[in-house]
C-alpha cells in the first residue's frame, strides 16, 4: 500500500498544480506555495524544537507520552506537510491543524497503543497484563525483559559439570 502511495501522491500533486494553476493562473499558484513553505518553516520552528525537548523531558522522567503530546506532534505533522510542495498535502495539514480530527485521530490511534510501564520491582500489575497481550488474559509474550543480574551469573563451584572440559 505504501509504495502506491508513494507514487500515486507525487502525481495526485502534479495534477493539482494543474488544475490550481489554470483556475488561478501561475504567479497566484506558485505564490500559494511558497506561502505553504513560509507557513510550515514558521510552524516547525515553533513547534518542531520544543516537543522534542518535552518529549526527552518525559522520557528521563520516566512518564508516558500521551495525548498531551498529541497537538504539538501533529502540529510538526502539519507543518511538514505544509513544507512539501503541493496542494493535497496542504490541505492534510490544515485538516491536521483543525482541534476536532486530532480528537477523531487520537481516539482511533489510541485504541492501537499498549504501553509498558515499569516499576523499580519490575512490570505492573496494569502493565504486565497489557503486556502479554489483552488486558486481565494471561497469554505468552514473545519478549523477555532482563536486568543485569537476570543474565550475568557466577560460575557455580558445586556444578558436577564445573571444571570439565568438552570432550573428558
């Protein structure tokens, strides 16, 4: 599907260049564009700096992005959309801009998240059902998380297998 999109959009772009571009005329179409670039590098720099700088803040806190990081990070969204030249484009970043579609693309993201939190005792009760899977069923998980001590061991000097060789 990716690969379809990826050349599908470059053409669906031409085409609105076009068809902009006979409605309008050149220097209005080629004006609209560059005020697109102006508007997405006004934006990215608004935003772009400082939701990574809350983003690593989080991170080192130990707290789980979430929604409240939704509008600054559909706003960078936006804003590369609006750098991108084109119309098709343009009009996904205004529709990204607009409060009431971040509010429909979270709820539908949302339900796609499983988080993983961890405790100083290791998973949560919460989070290790999430875990394995669906929420209160216990399942197999296909990932093992190990500490230091959980992988590094001591050889054991009791072992009837301590200090043979392959092949005695």
């Amino acid at each position: 599907m990716l690969p379809v999109f990826a050349l599908l959009l470059p053409l669906a772009e031409i085409a609105g260049f076009v068809i902009v571009g006979r409605a309008i005329g050149l220097a209005a179409t080629l004006a609209l564009v560059v005020l697109g670039f102006v508007v997405g590098s006004f934006l990215l720099r608004r935003q772009g700096i400082g939701i990574l700088r809350r983003m690593s803040a989080e991170g080192r806190s130990g707290t789980v992005p979430g929604r409240e990081l939704l509008n600054p990070a559909m706003t960078v969204i936006a804003s590369l959309l609006f750098i991108i030249p084109g119309f098709l484009s343009d009009i996904l970043a205004i529709l990204l801009l607009i409060p009431q579609v971040r509010n429909l693309l979270w709820r539908s993201i949302a339900k796609r998240f499983v988080v993983v939190g961890a405790s100083g005792d290791g998973f949560s009760a919460s989070s290790r059902s999430e875990f394995r899977g669906r929420p209160g069923k216990p399942g197999d998980s296909k990932v093992v998380d190990l500490d230091e001590e959980d992988y590094h061991r001591e050889p054991n000097g009791k072992s009837p297998w301590s200090g043979k060789r392959l092949g005695d």
